[in-house]
C-alpha cells in the first residue's frame, strides 16, 4: 500500500510539473480594452475625381474619418499632378 501511495503521489506531481511546464505564458499584464485603444481610430479614405475642365487633369479627394465617433476629420482635394 505504501508503495501504491508512493507512485500515485509520484504520478501526480510530475503531471504537474509537465502541465507547469506547457504553460503558454498567458498575459500577466492586463489586456487593453480595444475601445480604449487608438490604434485604427483613423481611417483615410481617397478617390480620384476626373475634372471637365480641360487644363485640369483632375483631382486626388482625401477624407479622414474618426471611426469612434464617425465624425469627418478633415477633407483635402489636391490636383493630381502635385499630388505625392
């Protein structure tokens, strides 16, 4: 019966140990709420405008959108030849 008890105790403890020794490291620092987090607030959108006047090739039309709040940030238009 010792012998029994000494396995099962034996047994048990390097079960342990291999499950102590799998740990994937879950995160000990807390994880950021997405909603708090500013990364991919900003979202920019741009399209191409083709002008009817004939000296004007036509225009790059750049929005940026606050995607928390959905408001406009800003709007830019800049003809496509000085556009970078």
């Amino acid at each position: 019966m010792k012998v029994f008890k000494s396995m099962i105790i034996g047994f048990l403890l390097a079960t342990c140990m291999f499950l102590l020794m799998g740990h994937n490291g879950f995160p000990i620092t807390p994880i950021v709420n997405v909603n708090e987090s500013q990364v991919g607030r900003y979202q920019v959108s741009t399209t191409y405008f083709k002008s009817e006047n004939r000296n004007v090739d036509g225009f790059i039309l750049e929005t940026i959108i606050d995607t928390k709040s959905g408001e406009i940030v800003s709007r830019n238009s800049v003809l496509i030849n000085e556009y970078k």
